[in-house]
C-alpha cells in the first residue's frame, strides 16, 4: 500500500465503494428476470 | 507496552453522552455497539426457543396456540440469524478488523454508523411482524417460517409487509456494512502488508462479504416480489395468476444457503486466531486456508436447490445438486484438519477461547455428516421437513456460529476492557453450555429419524421421551447465558488488569496496542517490527 495523503484515501475508498454498491444493484436488478430462466430450465423433465 | 496511539493521548477526544453512540463514527464504539444489539437480540430469539421448547415437552397442545407457536418459530429463527449472529460478527469485524491491519478506522466511519442505525428500526419491524396480529384489524400470524414460502406467505395478514420491510433493512445494513468491509481490507491495510499476509479473521470477513453483497440483493428481490403479488397484482408467484411458487424457493435458497457461510465463516475466522494463540504454534496452511474458503464461497452458491428436493426437479438436476454439495464437505474439512493440524503437537492450554475452539471442532464436524446424509437425495426425502433437519441446522450453527462468536469474546473481551474476564466462571459457562446444548439437540436425531416433522406444535406421543429431554436441555442451555451475561458485565466493570499482549501466545498487530485501545488506534501506521509479528513465521 502507498502511503496516501487523507483526500486521495477518502476518495479511492469512495470510488471503490460506489463501485461495490452499484454490483449489489446490478445483483438486485438481474435477479428478477435471471431466476425465471433458471426454474424453466431446471423444472424441464428428461 | 508503550504503544504510539499511547503516547498521543492529546488527539484522543472521546466525545461523551448519548451522543457518543447516536453519532459515532468511530468503529470501536460502533463495534460495541453492534455486540450489544447482538446480545439483546440473543435473549429474544432465545426466549422464543424456551417457548417453543415449552409447548414441545409434552405432545398435545398445552401452551400456545398453533399460529402463535409457527409465529415463534419463524422469529426465532430471523431475530437469531439477522439479529443475533450476523450482527455480533459484524460486531467483531468493526473492533478487530481495524486493529488487526493497522488502520485508524473503517474506510467509511459515516456509513458504519448508517449500517449499525439501521438495525434497531429493523428490528423494530420485526418485533412489530410478530406483535401486530394480536392488535385488533391486525390480520394474521406469521406461520411460514423463516423461509417465508408462498402460497402461505401471500395469505399471511398484514404482518409478512412488516417483515418483509424489516428484510429490506436488514438487506441494506448488510450491504453496506460488507462494503464498508471490502474497502477496508482493500484500501486500509497498513503499508507492507499485502492480501495474503492479512490475518485469517480479515480473510473471512472479506470472503463472507463478498458472499452477502452477491446474495442479500437476490433475497431483497425475492421478497419484493412477494410483496408485489400482494399487493400490485403481480403474479410470480402466484398459481392463480400464472406464477410459480417454487420460484420463490429458490430466489430464497440461493440466498439462504450462502447465508449458512456468511453465518459460519467469521467464526473460523476466529478459531484461525484462537487455536494458534493456545497452539502456540502458527495457523497450519495459510494458504489452504484462504483457497479452501474461496472454494467454499464458489461452491456454496452453486448448490442451493438441495433444500429443495422434494420439490420434484429433473434427475439432472437433482444430481448436480447432490454431487455439487458433497464436494464443498472437501474444502469444509481441508480447513478443520488445517486447525487439527495447528494443534497437533502444539503446546495447548485450554483457555475457556480454546476449550469453545475444541468443541466447535468436534461438533461442527458431527453436524457436517448429518449434512452430508442429507445432501444424499434419496435419503432426503425421508428426511426432509423433519426434525432431524433442526437437529442437523443447530449442531452446524450453534457451534459453527455461535460457539466461535462467544470464542472470539472471550478471547478480546480482554483487549476491549481492558479487564480479564473470570476464567473460573468462564469455564462454568463453557460446560454447562456445551452439554446443554447437546442435551437439546442430539434426542432432536432420533426424533427426526423416527419421523417427527419440524414446525408442528403438537406431536404423537410415540415422541414423548426424546421431547422430554430435548426441552430440559433447553431449560440448561438457555438460563446458562445468564452466566454468560454476568461475565461480560464483572468484565466491563472491573477485574484483573490486562496486559496489552494479552494472551501469551497471540500473535498480530492488535496485541501491540494497550487494553483497552485509545479510543483513536494507529493514527500513524505500525512500524515494520510490529508487521512481522504474525502467526505464520516459525517463532
Ligand atoms: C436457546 C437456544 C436455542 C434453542 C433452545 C433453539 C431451539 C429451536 C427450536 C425448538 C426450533 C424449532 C424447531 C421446529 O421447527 O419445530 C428452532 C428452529 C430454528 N433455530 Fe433454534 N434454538 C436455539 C438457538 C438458535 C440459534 C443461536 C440459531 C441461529 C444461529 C438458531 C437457528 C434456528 C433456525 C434457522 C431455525 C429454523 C426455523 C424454521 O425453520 O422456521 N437457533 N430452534
Ligand atoms: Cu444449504
């Protein structure tokens, strides 16, 4: 790690934070449709 | 032991009152905080359990109504998981993460305090889900659950909506308190220590959220969606309409069954501290460690549908699912025969930390084989739905998440207090909690075999004895954590003082600061010396 100053910390943490919230939404928002497709598939009898 | 956070006492403003708490930024406090939420929430859920235990000591119906009992059962299960475990382990992240890699603080104070804030008006919700029906117009109890399947769950009254709020905000909670922890460990760690020379407990901690950003969404959507058959017209779930109820299992599991790690792995963070401390030899298989939970955390997502078996899915998958959740017992046991391995001719003393550690080893290890007996499917359509699962779910999370919590504070308690806590009683708690407990839930076995189901408040008396004796261990176990209370408040209140290295074989950044810590800790960065004090060089 280097040794940021208090402004660059603050704002890599940030960036990696909104980062990491935006993937949970990505999550959210995918789980609706994604899990059809997947109870289609795996209820198909052979 | 001097410490540099010792020597600058002049920047340590501890602001005082109520203010302290309502507006802390400070993830010491806020770490207090979360463990004393935890524990308030440890005596609801487990007051719930006493009442359940109740009604279970003789068949026939004595003491509560049917809806109520399935309205217990559904709240202990959500107050303990939500309320109880993830909140005291969010709890040890907050006060050790900090310690252990160097850093002033969490990598975002304000929003520490905004996931901790949250829970007590969760909570709230939650109370108020099980307490609203008895109010008149309050419509129905909640009899799902906690897994909240419909078609029930879209006819439960107006309660499900208080609870499926009080999911949101416990989603929200844990969604930011795991960012909050990635960017900690990925952007706090102090200079000169890498990813792979983070003490274990970080690892876990990384790993575990990881897991919940990726599957507490999932379950928020699930629960929307609930909500929106009940009251938009939607129809996901909904037979009449068109939708799939089954759907919702496995929105459900493939949060749930992750969730049983984010429940568990904290706690082997722990033990990776615990058991090398009265080793006093270093974690055996770092590396492993850290490949097997990555493993662990794959697998773990992929393998939800086995609490679903029953529900009549092809052979293919079925299959997979069996295959996919007997390989995740491999990198389960690569981590306790790492732990076995670091004991094995170790200089063990049997600190009340290590006497949990070893317990949790035995009797994780005994609920792991009732979970591979039920991964088999065949075998688990006998056993589905019975007690043997309740059986099998506490003797994985009690010691695996529960033990390994009350490990972890009995092993800072210290370093938090700066006080030594009462080994003597401390001892008396571990043995009268850890027989008790198994008093409750090893008859639970053989009732589930002999084909008990679980959540039903009555019983054929075929089923008496083992009833019997489950619910006198419950008595034990439950009033054993009043000990457990009256350690912790002798400890915060006085008692032998600490030394800063706290237990003799401890390894790590923490013990190079005093007990208690100031309040602001390594305002400046460790100092090399103090990095290369870990538990994996050959002392
Ligand atoms: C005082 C200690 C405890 C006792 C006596 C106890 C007892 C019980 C009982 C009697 C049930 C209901 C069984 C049934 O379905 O018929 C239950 C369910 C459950 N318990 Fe515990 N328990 C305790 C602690 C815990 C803890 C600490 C956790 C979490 C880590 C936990 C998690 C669960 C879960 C997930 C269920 C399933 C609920 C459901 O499927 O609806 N329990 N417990
Ligand atoms: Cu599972």
């Amino acid at each position: 790690m280097k040794n940021l100053n208090e402004q660059q910390q603050k704002k890599k943490n940030t960036r990696l934070a909104i980062a990491l919230g935006a993937f949970a939404l990505l999550v959210l928002v995918t789980s609706f449709p994604f899990w059809q497709a997947v109870l289609v598939e795996i209820s198909k009898s052979n | 032991m001097s410490t540099y956070a010792a020597e600058h006492h002049h920047d340590d403003h501890v602001p005082t009152g109520w203010r302290r708490w309502v507006f802390s930024t400070n993830h010491k406090d806020i770490g207090t905080l979360y463990l004393l939420f935890a524990l308030c929430m440890l005596f609801l859920g487990g007051a719930s359990a006493m009442l359940i235990r109740a009604e279970l000591f003789q068949p026939g119906i004595q003491l509560l109504h049917p809806d109520l009992y399935n309205n217990l059962v559904t709240n202990h299960a959500l107050i303990m998981i939500f309320g109880a475990v993830m909140p005291a382990a969010a709890g040890l992240a907050n006060w050790m993460i900090p310690l252990m890699i160097g850093a002033p603080d969490m990598a975002l104070p304000r929003m520490n305090n905004l996931s901790f804030w949250i829970l007590p008006a969760a909570a709230t919700m939650l109370i108020l889900s099980f307490v609203v029906p008895f109010f008149p117009g309050g419509g129905s109890q909640i009899n799902t659950g906690w897994t909240l399947y419909p078609p029930l769950s879209l006819q439960v009254g107006m309660s499900m909506d208080f609870l499926i709020f009080a999911i949101h905000l416990l989603g929200i909670s844990s969604v930011l308190a795991s960012i909050n922890i990635i960017v900690t460990l990925f952007n706090m760690r102090a200079p000169g220590m890498t990813l792979m020379q983070m003490p274990m407990f970080c690892w876990t901690w990384l790993v575990t959220a990881f897991l919940l950003i990726l599957v507490v969404p999932v379950l928020a959507g699930g629960v929307t969606m609930l909500l929106f058959d009940r009251h938009f017209g939607t129809s996901f779930f909904d037979a009449a309409g068109g939708g799939d109820p089954v759907l919702f299992q496995h929105l459900f599991w493939f949060f749930g069954h992750p969730e049983v790690y984010v429940l568990l792995l904290p706690s082997i963070g722990v033990l990776a501290h615990v058991i090398p401390t009265f080793s006093r030899k270093p974690l055996f298989g770092y590396k492993s460690m850290v490949g097997s939970m990555l493993a662990v955390a794959t697998i773990g997502m992929v393998v939800w549908a086995h609490h679903q078996y029953t529900i009549g899915m092809s052979l293919g998958a079925v299959t997979y699912f069996m295959i996919g959740t007997i390989i995740i017992s491999i990198p389960v046991g690569l981590m306790i025969f790492n732990f076995i391995a670091t004991m094995w001719r170790g200089s063990m003393t049997f600190e009340t930390p290590m006497l949990f550690a070893v317990a949790i080893i035995l009797m994780f290890t005994f609920g792991g084989l009732s979970g591979v007996m039920l991964a088999v499917v065949p075998a688990d359509m006998q056993y589905h739905d019975s007690m043997f699962v309740v059986a099998h779910f506490h003797y994985v999370l009690m010691p695996g998440a529960v033990f390994g919590l009350f490990a972890g504070v009995f092993y800072w308690l210290p370093k938090w207090t700066g006080h030594m806590y009462d080994e003597v009683l401390a001892k008396w708690f571990f043995w009268i909690n850890v027989i008790g407990f198994n008093i409750t839930f090893f008859p639970q076995h053989f009732l589930g075999l002999a084909g008990m189901p679980r959540r039903i408040v009555d019983y054929n008396v075929m089923f008496t004895e083992f009833n019997v004796v489950s619910s006198i261990g419950a008595i034990i176990f439950g009033l054993s954590h009043l000990l457990l209370l009256y350690i912790v408040i002798k400890t915060i209140r006085g008692g032998k003082k600490a030394d800063a290295k706290v237990w003799e074989g401890a390894h790590g950044l923490e013990w190079h600061l005093d007990s208690p810590p100031a309040f602001h800790s390594w305002s400046t960065a460790p100092k090399a010396i103090e990095l290369t004090d870990t538990y994996e060089k050959p002392q």
